[in-house]
C-alpha cells in the first residue's frame, strides 16, 4: 500500500522557513480543488504542515515536509504522506478513495515541469523537524 510520495524540486523553500512544507502544503491544496475531495487550511504539525481531506464521507490526513538531508538544497528532497483518518484504533486503512486522493496527488506533481523522481514507497521518511 503505497504512503509516501517523495519528489524533487526547487520551487519550494528550503532553505529560510522552519517547519518546512507551508508552501508546499497551499500548492497542493490549490493544485487538488475542483474534484471530489474538499481539502481544509494548511495547519502546521509537529514534522510540517497537514491538510485535512474528505470525499464520500472518509476523511484523510496529508502531511508536507521536507526531507531533513535536504534542508537548504538548491533542488529539496520532499515528502507528502497519505493516510485515512480513523476514528477507532482498529479501522481500515486503506479504501478506493485513499487510492484516487493518492492518484490525484501524484498526477497534480507530474504536471507541473520542475518536479522530477517521482516515487511511492510505504516506508516512513525522515523529516526535518
């Protein structure tokens, strides 16, 4: 089950603003609308910011951050997590709609020309913190 997305790019800032992802996080948000998910204000986390999401009635958490071996890189290393949100410790993780919100992810990343090594992985990153 893939997770994690990471990518390349160096548009956005990696090297002034701590936690990182704040740009990243309002892209996103701006590059989804006008589909089936709804997706909340940036809010700023532990590791960097999450956005809410929500479509057919299941809601999900998406996390920005940079990854912490590229803070101040020129060309950043970056992450952007998918999970579903759970209301009991038992839940399901995964559902189609996760599936679509991760495909939509991915699609809105390989349009825009400076992102580059798209990759999913279901391994947890290491984010600068």
């Amino acid at each position: 089950m893939k997770s994690q997305i990471s990518f390349t790019t160096d548009i956005f800032e990696s090297k002034n603003a701590k936690p990182f992802g704040k740009d990243l996080a309002a892209w996103l948000v701006d590059a989804c609308g006008g589909n089936a998910f709804t997706f909340g204000e940036p809010f700023q986390d532990d590791w960097g910011w999450t956005v809410l999401a929500e479509a057919g009635g299941e809601k999900f958490v998406v996390g920005c951050a940079i990854m912490d071996t590229s803070i101040g890189d020129g060309q950043a290393d970056w992450l952007i997590t998918v999970e579903k949100e759970r209301k009991w410790m038992f839940g399901s993780k995964d559902s189609p709609l996760r599936s679509d919100l991760c495909d939509l992810i991915q699609n809105v990343l390989r349009d825009k020309p400076h992102i580059r090594e798209i990759r999913w992985t279901d391994q947890v990153g290491h984010f600068a913190r």
